[in-house]
C-alpha cells in the first residue's frame, strides 16, 4: 500500500511557502537523573537482573550496575573506528534466560580503505566478581559490498515478534545502492536468529543479496522497532531535510534517492514524495530535521500519558520527541529540550526512561515522573 498520509500533506504545502511547524519545546514531565558517563556510547540493553549493556563507538562495551560503576566486557569484535563508525548496537536475544545470546553490529574494514557494518551473536558470561566476556562470537550478516566512506551504516538491530531479526542498513552516502538490489546497502533485511534467510521474505525468489531484503529505498536509517500492534516503524536521517518516520510494510520501496521531502546538501532538488505515489510516503516528515539517534514504544505505566507513544531520541534537535500513533497515523505531539545530542533512548524494567547523551563524557540519564 502507497500512503501519502494527512499529516504529511501538511508538509508538503513546504514547497508553496507553507511549512508545518513542529511544536514547541514544553516543560518537561520528569525530572533527569544522572547515572553515569560514558566515552562516544552508541547503544544499551538491560540484562533480566536490571544491569545495563553499554557499547562505545571506539569498541568497548560496558557493563554498568546500579551503583553507577561500570566494568568492560571482553572479547568484542575488532571495530573500524572513525566518522560515523565503530561499535554499534547491542540487543539481546528473546530468549537470552536461556542461551545466553547477545547480538552487536559494528563497522569493519575491508579491502583498501574500504568499511562495512557487521552483526554478530555471541554468549555473554558473567562471573562472579561482576564482570563479563563474550564467548563463541560469530558473524551472521555483513553489508554487502563493503564501500568507501564511514558514514551512514545504520545498524541498528531489533528482533520481530515473529522471531526474526531485523537489520537496518544505511546507503552509506553513495545514493544509489539503496534502489539497487544486488545490494544490502539502504535497506532493512530480515533474517532468522542464526542469520538464514527466511523463504517468505518478499524477494526470497531472487536469491543472492536479494532474497535478504524486507524494505528498499532508505537513506540512514538509526532506529526501528516494533508497536503495540507487532507492525514495525523506521525513523532515518533525510539529507538536507526530510527526516522520515515510515510504518515499514513487507517488500515495500521507500523511495530514496529518487525521492525525499529534503534536497542535496549542495542545495540541488529531490523531487518530493507526492511526485512518486508508486513509493511509500513517510508518516512523518520533518524539516527542520531532528537527527534521530534512535526511538523506542513506550509499554510501561511510570509515564501513562506516553503509552504506546513512539519516544525518539533527537541528536540535532537535542530533544526527546514524543509522537503519537493512531492506526497508520503519527503525529509529533511534544518536544522536551535536554540541551544535549541525544543517542540512544530505552525504557527500564521499571517504566522510567533511559537516555544516553551523545559525544565524549556523555551522560547516561534515568528520567522519572516529576512529583
């Protein structure tokens, strides 16, 4: 299904001389607790007994207990450190009471001066002095072909109520591999665990790269993840504008580069979304843009006014952004000013929200309910 949805319409009036206006930063409802810092942090998981997976840029990745201590984890994947690059994600498997499983993505060199982003599973052991390795490491994805440049690899990991594993995969600043299917690159693939390729994805007949593929025609996409509703949603960076919050349908071509509601940095014209109704339109599209770092689907009932509201991480904007959901509907409702570049957002097995600053010395924040 192609949707040019109301809100967006709003926006397009942009090239008219009309633009919609994001709301306003408002008082915030919580206050923000620091817990922590840590050097260029890119990602955090929680472990079932409330401890707290860390992964920085440079490839290190912490274990941070509630006393606001912090151990490092061995045995993580040599990184390819630089721009947008290095250690990415971390996400633990469904089941990981029982196996153990961690899943990273991370940048790694190829050839010449060429990178690439990775995922990889391994077991993470604790031990009783409160530290941790990972064992058994293995690579079940790679981008495919490893290009020039360390920018835009996306990487971001979530796992699907299906059970299967979902990748988003940046166009890595080179436009036209996202519209190409003999590579990965601007896409999201969906594998299983082990990082076999389903038989039902929509392109399994092509095989080869193909066959990996759910979604096309992304850009630089830093967040997905899954709603009440088991569909799942994807926020990326645009170029020059045009940040983008896409419901994401299987098979489905998003359409960049050959369209976007933001322009080429050297100010050149990318015909907007309307001009290509054969390619899904964005639910939400923002310019100025936000930079999201990532988002999540708030569940808990510490904040119950944001329940089932996407909570998004804003670098640029240095803001929490909360957005409401209504069927295929979204629409940005708030923006909460934390003066910083956020990263990473995450919801704690209590309900309160947690947030990771961006950069060097960067916090990580508990925010709780004012009151």
């Amino acid at each position: 299904m192609h949707r040019i949805p109301w809100l967006f319409l709003l926006g397009a009036l942009s090239c008219c001389g009309m633009r919609a206006q994001a709301p306003d930063p408002v008082p915030a409802p919580f206050v923000a607790l620091e817990q922590g810092r840590f050097d260029e942090p890119w990602a955090m998981a929680f472990l079932p007994d409330g401890r707290l997976l860390v992964s920085e840029k440079a490839g290190r990745l912490k274990l941070h207990r509630a006393d606001g201590m912090s151990t490092e984890v061995t045995g993580v994947p040599a990184v390819s450190y630089g721009g947008q690059g290095g250690l990415g994600d971390v996400v633990l498997h469904p089941d990981y009471a029982v196996n153990q499983l961690v899943y990273l993505s991370w940048a790694e060199a190829g050839e010449g001066d060429t990178h690439g982003a990775a995922v990889g599973r391994a077991r993470l052991l604790l031990d009783e002095a409160g530290g941790g390795r990972l064992a058994g490491l293995e690579v079940i994805w790679r981008q495919h072909p490893k290009i020039e440049g360390r920018g835009h690899y996306g990487h971001r990991i979530a796992f699907g109520g299906d059970g299967m594993l979902y990748i988003s995969s940046g166009d890595r600043q080179h436009f036209d591999p996202a519209q190409d299917m003999a590579s990965n690159l601007g896409k999201i693939v969906r594998l299983y665990d082990d990082g076999r390729v389903p038989e039902d994805n929509p392109y399994a007949a092509q095989g080869g790269i193909a066959a990996q593929v759910w979604t096309l025609g992304h850009r630089n996409p830093l967040g997905i993840g899954f709603d009440a509703q088991g569909r799942l949603w994807e926020i990326e960076h645009g170029p020059a504008g045009g940040d983008e919050f896409n419901l994401i349908e299987k098979g489905a071509n998003y359409g960049y580069p050959i369209v976007s509601n933001g322009n080429h940095y050297d100010g050149r014209d990318i015909p907007d979304h309307p001009t290509r109704p054969e390619f899904n339109a964005p639910e939400i599209s923002w310019t100025p843009v936000i930079a999201p770092g990532n988002f999540m689907f708030y569940s808990g009932s510490m904040f119950p006014a944001w329940k089932d509201h996407a909570l998004i991480a804003g670098l640029a904007s240095k803001a929490l952004v909360c957005v409401e959901i209504d069927g295929e509907r979204a629409r940005e409702i708030a923006r909460y000013d934390l003066g910083e570049r956020l990263r990473e957002i995450e919801q704690g097995p209590d309900g309160a929200i947690w947030l990771l600053e961006d950069g060097r010395s960067a916090r990580l924040l508990k925010l709780l309910p004012k009151g």
